[in-house]
C-alpha cells in the first residue's frame, strides 16, 4: 500500500540485480498522443449486465463463468486498513496518514453517500475494487463512531466489519467485482517496519488463514465477491526476511499455497490473488537487498488444489525500484535507480522480469498478473519525472493488456479542493464536494483515459491445457481433493499429487519436484485409485532390465508420487475414462535433461540444476525405474511413457 508523498519515508523495497545499463539518466518527459474520449459512464445496470460471477482463469485471463475474458479494472478503495501511523492518538488526525482518519472503515463514507460513491467509481471505467482490509477489523466488536459514517446514517451503530459488509454489498448490487485485501494485521498503516511485514506478523499462520476462511464463509453466496487477495507488499520485518520456497515459519511460497487450497475449499469459486516478495534484505551497499516481486515463480510456481483459480499480483511504484526502497534520504535509502530512472525501453524490460514474464503461455507459471497497486500524485504535483513514468507505465499495461488497480481512489480534501492525499482519483470535503479526475485539473487525466479506454482481448477465451509444478522439496504436497479426503496413501514419506483434472508427466531426478497436465486429456474414471510400492504391476515386458520399477496397473496412470529423501518409494495411480494404449518408450535422464523439444513448459525450468525427463503432451506417465546400483541411491532414472491414443 502506498500512494502519497509520505510513502517516499518507507522502507519497503525488493530487487534484483540489474546490470550497469539499468543505472539510467532521468527520463525526459514526452507528448503524449491525443487521449481517447472519455467513454459515457456505466450505469449499475450495465455494469451488471456485463458479466456474470465467478471469475476464474484461462491461461493468462481472467475470465467470468461464460469464458468471456474480464479485466480488471479495478481501484484501490482504502481505509479498512487503518490509517493510524503508529503513535500518539489514533483519533488525531496528525497522527493518520495524509491527515484522514477512517476509523478503519473504508475511506469517505462520513462524506459521501455510498450511491454516489459507486456511480463515480462506474464514471471513472471501474469494474472491480480492491478491498483492503485489516485482521483486527475482524475481531473489533466497537460500534464506529457515528461521525465516521455521517453521510450514510444507515450505517451507525455498526462494527468495522459490518460496515465492510456493507460496502460489499453495495459494491456487489451495483455490479463491480470486489476483490478482498488482507493489507494488513493490525490497524497501523502499512508498509515499512510497522508490525505488518508478513501474513504471520502479529499473528501465527494459522489465526491469518482461520481469519480468511471466516471472510471467505461470510461472503460464499456473493459471487461478485470474486477474489482473495492473501497479503498486501510481503517484506523484511527488523530481523527476518521472507522467502519463497525455504519450506520455514518465513516461507511465502508454503504459506501462500496452503492457504490458498483452504480457500478454495471453503468456497471453489474463488480467485486465488499470490502478491511475490515486495522487499528483502537490509536496504545498504553493504547488504544484500532488493524487491524480487514474482522473479521466484520462474523456478517454482504455485498449484491449487483447483487449476484455474490463481492470479499473481505485483506493485510499482516511481520512486521505488527493483532495489530502492522508496526512502527519500537517511536510514533505509540507497543509491539504487528507481523506477522512473530508467528509460522506456529498460522499464518495459524491467516490468516484464519481475512480473509479466508470468503472463508467457505454456509454462508451469502461466497465469494472469494484476498489478495491483500503481499510481501517482495528480492535482497540483509537479513532479516531471513521476510523470513522464506513469506515462510510460501505463503505456506498457496498455501494451500488454494487462490487469490492474490504481492506488488510491479515495481521498479527503479542504474546502478549497485541495486533496489531503493527491494520489486519490477522487477526493472529497466535508461537504462531500468532490475535485478528482473527472473535474478537470488533473494531469493523470489523459494517462487514465488511455489505459481505461485501451482496446483489449473480450469476449470468449478458449481454455488452453495447463502444466502445473508438484514441489516434495520440505514435505507433501497434496493437490488433489480425492486425496485429501482420505488416509495418507504413502505414509513415512514425502508425496505430492496433481491436481484432479491433471496426471503427472515429468520428473526431475534429485529435487524431488514433478510436472502436471491436462493436455490431451484423459479424464479420470470412478473407482479406487492405487498406490503402488513394487514390481507387481510390470507387465507387457521388462521395459528397464537391471532397474526397480514401479508402474501402473494397465488401464491407469501416474498422478502422484512419494519420495524418501531422493529415492522413488511409491506412484500414485487413477483409472482412465477411456482405453489407454500399453505400448511405450523409455525416457531415460539419469545423464541430462530429457524433455520434448517443443511442448508443455519446455521453456521454463522448473528444477534448475536438477536433470528432468518428461513425457511428451501426447502421452501419458505409466511407469519409474531407479536404481541403488553405481551410487544412483534409488533417484529416478528412467519414465515409461506410453500414448494417450
């Protein structure tokens, strides 16, 4: 969460390491092109009319339950969040950022009558909105001060939550898909060294994913509440960093997807929103440090118990960069460029590692990315170099066709117009007289036409076959719901299984990691499904002469696997729903990689320095071979890979 030129003090931040060529002179501001018109506002009912709830994924789209792509076009409404800074009194406003006091409710309600709230999100070409919220507001039981919601007298007398039901509910009538935000543990503002750094900071693991199941239930029969987004900028608290696949109390990748598949079953319907790691290390030339964002998923990617439910989020910010906090000068700043350092071409390249890179089809990763945080100080900010950078940013979610939430879009303002926080779209007086967008004065306005107004992907969007990682590298991984409604089918021993429209197609030799597709079918058929712990299922011939084997009953396929240290202890196999050949080939990678040369997540590693084998997308896992013989210490040497057809 940032958004006003007091974010320029935080100490959030996450890199990678750029070479020299990225260090940039400032970009010199351009003519931008003539903006399209702004469009006539939607109406509720149209908006209504437009899409239909839930939402869920087709490759690198969204899309709503027709198959039809749905962009988000979303806004960041805060508040619920908190806007205490941390000390002296929380009622002051002094002490609450940009001087607004929401009283942990979503921001302008004491101004601002909801209806009019959501025609002007509807007037600005929203379509969604990104809720943030606070675990303390789940948990506050105090009624909010009845000056909190003076323009909604409907609302007095009711807690933080109540108030977010609210909201909710009017958000969702009128036909915006809402997307819930864990921003943050307690009340205090986020995003340096306040308390919130981690979806456990505050609170254990298990109190953040019991929090989100209790939202998840509160909202289930609502499918315009469409979304989870887990945690808001994951970043170094004053002792520990967060990691991504370390399999510890720090690890987001673990934490992530465990709570993601205790989401969805609690309600299947919903999107999945994964934000990477927004900053790491201690911010000096002495120390390693950076703002890494999704560069982990190139090597290790999430899976959800149900495919189609993930979307990946990122932030960016002017005055941030891939390994400058933010911080303007003192403790926490560094001499690292920021993005609005680099020219054009470099921030494209830059955006395009640390998070649309994602959006590449084919791969273990692929998914949507919605940038879900940007944005820059508007009405009365002459900031040239922010400027020329929210030009060329949203240029390139133009480009892309990408997904996004502006953050924020409502704000406080005086008598006179001025806004309290001149990152908001929309600002209000006490008066509830608005000066934002869509009253003239504000440079973002021609930017914000362009990215709103974009031509883009619509209408249906053809479902593409999938590949999905299976991680044994710290303990199981059970992906599948068959699965995880019964008894440990490989007890003592590390496993994983794909999800249940998937089966498993590759291997890697010692990182324990496997490989998951649809393609090409087949669906799985009623019956048991069998684990497989010796040779009593190898027919048809001796495929691997001198080798243990484990492989499938005929009629069956490799869906799981389980592992003791590196070596194969059992398969996991599930019935077909239609014949399956039994002739094969041998696909042996105990010496180099033996992947196809073109196919399912070819061009993407996702075992880096680990040999791999992997069967072709025609075809389908039927058996391992492994050995203890010349020190191969039981690993994987060898798939059977037979026809689907």
């Amino acid at each position: 969460m940032e958004g006003t030129t007091v974010r320029i003090v935080r100490t959030a931040g996450l890199a990678a390491v750029l070479a020299a060529a990225l260090v940039a002179a400032a970009v010199t501001p351009v003519a931008a092109a003539e903006p399209p018109a702004p469009a006539a506002a939607t109406t509720a009912a149209q908006l209504s009319d437009s899409w239909t709830g839930p939402l869920s994924t087709r490759g690198r789209y969204v899309v709503d339950a027709g198959g039809n792509r749905f962009k988000l076009k979303a806004g960041n409404w805060a508040g619920a969040q908190g806007t205490w800074e941390g000390s002296g009194d929380p009622n002051d406003p002094a002490n609450n950022q940009a001087r607004q006091v929401s009283h942990n409710i979503p921001l302008g309600l004491d101004r601002v009558p909801l209806a009019q709230l959501t025609a002007d999100f509807r007037a600005l070409g929203l379509n969604s909105v990104r809720l943030p919220f606070a675990n303390a507001m789940i948990h506050d039981t105090a009624p909010v001060p009845d000056s909190a919601v003076a323009a909604n007298p409907q609302l007095k007398g009711r807690t933080p939550l109540q108030v977010y039901d609210a909201v909710v509910a009017a958000l969702t009538a009128d036909g915006f898909a809402v997307i819930l935000n864990n921003h943050t543990t307690s009340y205090r503002f986020c995003c340096g060294l306040d308390g919130n750094e981690r979806w456990n900071s505050g609170q254990s693991a298990q109190a953040w994913i019991d929090d989100w199941v209790f939202l998840v239930d509160r909202y289930k029969e609502n499918k315009r509440v469409v979304g989870a987004d887990l945690r808001n900028e994951v970043r170094r608290d004053t002792w520990d960093d967060p990691n991504w696949g370390w399999g510890d109390g720090h690890d987001e990748y673990a934490a992530f997807e465990e709570a993601g598949n205790r989401i969805l079953e609690a309600d299947p319907d919903m999107l999945v929103v994964m934000e990477g790691i927004n900053w790491y290390g201690i911010p000096s030339a002495l120390f390693s440090h950076g703002r890494p964002m999704l560069t982990p998923v190139r090597n290790l990617s999430n899976t959800l118990i149900r495919s189609g439910k993930l979307v990946y989020a990122a932030h960016f910010y002017a005055y941030t960069g891939p390994a400058n906090t933010g911080a303007g000068s003192g403790l926490g700043s560094t001499n690292d460029p920021r993005y609005q350092d680099f020219t054009p071409e470099q921030l494209a390249q830059v955006v395009d590692d640390e998070a649309l890179f994602v959006t590449q089809s084919g791969q273990h990763f692929t998914a949507p990315v919605w940038i879900s945080e940007f944005g820059a100080a508007g009405r009365g900010s002459d900031n040239a170099k922010e400027k020329a950078w929210f030009d060329t940013f949203t240029d390139i979610l133009v480009k892309n066709d990408t997904d996004f939430a502006q953050w924020p879009v409502v704000g406080w303002a005086g008598a006179d117009g001025t806004p309290n926080d001149s990152w908001a779209l929309l600002s209000y007086d006490a008066a509830g007289r608005r000066s934002g967008l869509l009253d003239g004065g504000d440079w973002r306005a021609a930017d914000w036409a362009k990215l709103t107004g974009a031509a883009g992907r619509t209408g249906a969007v053809a479902q593409p076959e999938r590949w999905n990682m299976v991680d044994l590298d710290f303990g199981d991984q059970n992906l599948s719901l068959t699965m995880r409604a019964r008894p440990d089918w490989a007890y003592g021993h590390r496993k994983g299984n794909c999800p249940d429209t998937q089966r498993l197609v590759a291997l890697a030799r010692s990182s324990n990691r496997g490989l998951c597709t649809d393609a090409g079918g087949p669906a799985k058929a009623a019956g048991e499904w069998t684990a497989v712990t010796d040779e009593r299922y190898v027919t048809h011939g001796d495929w691997a002469s001198g080798y243990n084997k484990l492989q499938c009953p005929d009629g069956t396929f490799v869906v799981g696997y389980g592992v003791s240290g590196n070596a194969m202890a059992t398969l996991l196999c599930a019935p077909s729903a239609r014949p399956l050949p039994l002739t094969g080939r041998n696909v042996w990678f105990d010496h180099g990689d033996n992947r196809p040369a073109t196919g399912g997540s070819v061009a993407s590693d996702w075992a880096p320095g680990h040999y791999k084998g992997q069967c072709a997308d025609s075809e389908y896992l039927a058996g391992v071979a492994f050995t203890w013989k010349w020190s191969h210490g039981g690993a994987p040497d060898a798939l059977l890979c037979r026809p689907l057809a």
